[in-house]
C-alpha cells in the first residue's frame, strides 16, 4: 500500500504528464487514499481533466475537487454567448434529443430535460463542458421511466466478465426492478467507473448504486 507521500507525488507526476492540464497551480493533499486537488485551474475543462486524471491514479479511492475556475480573459463570454453556443453543441450532437434546456448564469450551464437512457445524459454534459466561458455544469436531465428486461442482471454479468478494463469477478450485481446495485472490490477507481459504466448501459437501468470500494481486489 502506498504512503501519504507517494499517493500524493504518483497524482502530482500524472497532472504534469496529462498535458490538458497546467499543472502549476494545482495543489495535491494525499491522506489514506483520499486525493484533495486545490489551487486554480484556467477553465472547467481542465478542472474536469484534472479530476480524471487524478482518479486514475492507482491508489486512489476518492477525489475531492476543491479547485477553481479562473478564466482567463480569452475565455471570458457573456451569459447569451454560452446559452447560445450550448444549444448549437447540443442541437448538433446525434445521440441527444432537441428538448434539452439550457440556463446560465455567471458561467455556470444547467441542463434540464429527460432523454431515454444514461449515455444521452452523459453525452449531453460532455458537449458543454469544453466551451469557452464555462465556469461549471449542472445536470439536472432525467431519464424517462423504462421497465428493464427480466434478464438485466445476467446481460450486466457478462458484459463487466468482457470488460478488458477489470476484473468482473470481484463484482456482484443485484438487481431491483430499473435499479442496480454494485459490490467488490477492484483496485482503482478507473475501474469502478468502468463497472458504473457497463451498469448503466444495460436497457431499462434507471438508477446505479455504486458500493464498489477502491482497494486491494
């Protein structure tokens, strides 16, 4: 198990190699597998990549993102500048549905809305967090109410047993009508957004509980 220290200087080594992230003004506090980022960052796409790259960090078991936005002048847009170019990124991406609503204010994108399944919330999110201006995003969009398939449990099973990304076998899946829950342990919590992931594309799912804790599987 790693100490305080090497937590801190492997999540400090991948902020500088991640190269969507000004390392600089990021600070790292490392404390029993729990990661602190603080400091500035120059826009919300870094604060996110930041985040991610932290998470990735074997080791890591949470991340709490106390960082910043401080745009630089560059990237400064009015509120209508950003609604507008958030509906465009919207209106253009093919997964998503025309009846997404957009709210800003003072940078920050709220989106509202229901789409059919979890990868449309996600992709909706994903189009308006790299604009310019964005000093954060809300995602209120919901999901509309499917009945999931009797055998959701099994197709999740198989899919997390063929995921290159970890191993299934430390993961069990409990099934609830449209609602799943996850136990194990895999070692990283690269892994356990990869297990959240394939829960959520199964058909019908509405709702992940994600107990999965991050350690030594």
């Amino acid at each position: 198990m790693k100490t305080n220290t090497e937590l801190q200087r492997d999540v400090m080594d991948e902020l500088e190699f991640e190269p969507r992230v000004n390392s600089t003004n990021i600070g790292v506090i490392a404390k029993d597998g729990i990661v602190t980022l603080t400091g500035k960052v120059g826009n919300y796409a870094e604060k996110y990549a930041a985040s991610a790259a932290a998470e990735r960090v074997t080791g890591v078991k949470a991340v709490a993102d106390e960082t910043k936005v401080d745009l630089s002048s560059f990237h400064e847009r009015d509120d209508e500048d950003i609604a507008q170019a958030a509906l465009t990124a919207l209106k253009w991406h093919v997964w998503l549905p025309q009846a997404i609503k957009v709210k800003v204010e003072n940078g920050w994108v709220t989106l509202e809305g229901t789409v059919d399944h979890k990868f449309q919330q996600t992709a909706a999110e994903d189009a308006v967090r790299n604009l310019a201006g964005v000093t954060g995003v809300s995602n209120l969009i919901g999901l509309k109410a499917v009945v999931a398939s009797s055998d959701v449990k099994v197709k999740i099973e198989n899919a997390l047993e063929r995921a290159a990304e970890l191993d299934g076998e430390h993961i069990t899946v409990e099934v609830d009508g449209s609602k799943v829950v996850l136990r194990g342990t895999v070692s990283s919590w690269a892994e356990r957004d990869e297990a959240e992931r394939v829960a959520w594309s199964a058909s019908g799912v509405r709702d992940v509980d994600d107990k999965i804790e991050v350690g030594c599987s």
